[in-house]
C-alpha cells in the first residue's frame, strides 16, 4: 500500500502542473483582462474606477496613476491614455514579463504557499480564501452528510422493495427532484417561505443574525440552522436524488448475484445477508462518488445558491474573480481546489480497502 500511495502523490505533480498549465494558457487568448478592466472602469465603461486601482495588488499598491496624454495602445478602449499610466499598469499586474516567466514565477510562489495579493482587493489571496472558506466548508459538510444519511438507506430499502408501490413513488420523487435545478427551487424557498408572496419564515442574507454574538449557546444553534434550512434544502434535492438511484442500482446488482444466492441456503436471514455480505461490496461505487459530491458541494455546487441567498463562500468569490478578471484569486481557487480534490480522491480509493480488504491496490498494473 505504501508504494502505491507515493505513487499517486508523484502522480498528483504532473497532474497539477497539467491543470495548471491548460488553464493559464486559455487565460492568455481570454479577452478583457484585468488592464481592460481598469481601462473601463477610467474611461467610463464601467462603474466607479477608484476601487479598483486604490486597492489594487501587485507591487505598487494602490499607486495612484496620472492618465493624462494622447497615445494609441494595444488595449482596445485605451486611446488617450498616458502610455507610462499602462506601462505602469501592466507592471501592477505582472504583465510586463514573459508568459513563460510569469507561469513558472506563480508555480514556484505556489509551491511554497505564497499566492500573492488580489489584484482588486487590498488583502492577499489566502487571507481572502480563508475568509470565505467557513461559508463553503459549511454548505459542503451539511450537503454531503445528508444527502448520503438520506439516500443510502432510501437507497437500500429502495432495492429491497424493488417493483413495489413504495419504491415506485419514491423513485417518482427522486426524479423530480433530480429534474428541478438547485437554483429554481431555491427560488422557489424563497418566494413561498422567505418573504415572498406567502410567508416570511426564514431569512435570505447570510449564516448568522445581526446579534449572534450577544444569544446563548442554544440561541446561536437555532439562528444557524435557521439560517441554513433554506440553501441546504435546494442542494439536497438534486444530490439526495443522484445518490438514492446510484446506491439502489448498486444493491440490485450485488443481490441478484449468485454469492447472495448461496449465502441465503445456507440459512442466513435477509438483514445478514444484506449486511454481512451486500453491503460491503454495493457501497463501493457509492464511496467512488463521493470526492467529486463533496467538491461540487464544497465549491461549484454552491455557487448559484450562495448568489441566490447572499452567501459569501468560495464559489461565489470565484465566480466574481472570473469575471473581475482577478487572476490571482482565479489561479489559486483552481490549485488549492484541484490539490484538495486529488487528495480526497486516494483518500476515497484507501476507504475501499476498509470496506472490502480483498482490495490491493498494490497488485494493480499501473
């Protein structure tokens, strides 16, 4: 097991630097980058500039530019710009040095954890991150655990009662639920409980009250899942329905086979069976899945309702720094997440062997 675990970690470098090398490429045919914002922003094609530049990362910190002069530029938009203002901005961003350069710069800084400053705000990278992370790590855990408490016994029971009344209605429950997007049936919440046209149950900003830090222990619980109930039912629907059908069509595999067949002759009863010699192996493609729910709740999954319902977590900050053009956010965002999501991957490959020991994942031609 131990050559095999080194072997997807040196795995996990090329990897990286694959991701990593795809993505900056794409970003350097991208249209609007972060010195086209700036220049929108002076020349009134955009809101108000002054954020932008006063806060703005880099090595000059929030230098305040004259833009005065009449020159031509590459940029589109910046006609009658200083032609020192844009050199001045294109060394702010890192502009000034070679693709190349700028590309084994950041993953030199990346591998020692340095990710740098944003580009428009007046803090760095990981300290933003860092803010934004318990908003996610929150959303994330919740989906996840619930979707998985739900679904697999719903899921097993499911398969059990297979062709029942019970397991036909359920399954009709499950595709609609499958079918709804997250995004629609929150907004759905939130006309019929957050005071929309009916009623005004919950509240639409944020993970906490006002006075949180002034309520009791109990007090703060309920104000928490208070504020919860409403973005984690909208991401529960679709991953509670992926998850019911996968561990159902698991079960019904592993049961129709011949070693459940054998295992009944010889007298074990149903919850044995099901148990003792089902279980072990139906979960293991419901295990497979779940690196890639946890991310897509921890992050992508999120990123509409945390929008929706004015939550501000990683997958709305990543959002925003796309469109920002806030290239070192968007850069860091997609290492750390693709690091986390390597590791969660041999994490879940060593969870098969605890489940079903018969696993050596050493004996496998790589």
């Amino acid at each position: 097991m131990g050559a095999y675990i080194l072997r997807r970690v040196l795995l996990m470098i090329p990897t990286l630097f694959g991701i990593m090398a795809i993505s900056f490429a794409v970003i350097q045919f991208a249209p609007g980058g972060p010195v086209e914002q700036v220049i929108a922003k002076l020349t009134g094609q955009g809101g108000d500039s002054s954020d932008r530049i006063s806060g703005g990362g880099g090595d000059s910190g929030g230098t305040n530019f004259d833009v005065g002069g009449v020159t031509s530029s590459k940029y589109s938009g910046a006609q009658g710009l200083d032609p020192e203002f844009i050199a001045k901005l294109e060394k702010q961003f890192g502009f000034d040095k070679p693709p190349l350069e700028r590309f084994f710069g950041m993953l030199w800084d990346y591998i020692r954890l340095d990710f740098g400053q944003s580009y428009f705000r007046d803090i760095s990278v990981l300290d933003l991150i860092i803010e934004k992370m318990p908003v996610s790590i929150t959303i994330g855990l919740w989906v996840t655990l619930l979707s998985y408490l739900i679904s697999i016994p719903l899921g097993i029971r499911k398969a059990v009662k297979d062709g029942s009344a019970f397991d036909v209605w359920t399954s009709g429950v499950v595709i609609v639920g499958y079918a709804i997007p997250g995004f629609l049936f929150a907004i759905l919440l939130m006309v019929l409980f957050a005071g929309g046209s009916f009623y005004d149950w919950f509240p639409l900003r944020g993970l906490t009250s006002d006075n949180f830090d002034q309520l009791s222990l109990g007090g703060k619980i309920l104000d928490y899942l208070w504020h919860i109930t409403l973005p984690l039912t909208a991401l529960v629907l679709s991953a509670f329905a992926t998850t019911t059908l996968l561990t159902k069509n698991s079960f019904l595999d592993e049961i129709r086979k011949q070693y459940v067949v054998t295992a009944r002759a010889k007298g074990l009863t149903e919850r044995q069976v099901l148990y003792g010699h089902v279980f072990r192996n139906a979960m293991l493609i419901v295990i497979a899945g779940f690196p890639g729910a946890f991310i897509s709740a921890f992050f992508t999954g999120s990123l509409l309702i945390e929008n929706i319902f004015s939550l501000d977590g990683l997958g709305l900050l990543g959002f925003r720094s796309i469109l920002d053009r806030d290239y070192p956010v968007v850069f860091a965002n997609l290492y750390i997440f693709s690091l986390i999501g390597l590791v969660i991957s041999l994490i879940s490959d060593l969870t098969y062997t605890w489940i079903d020991p018969r696993i050596d994942f050493e004996r496998r031609e790589v």
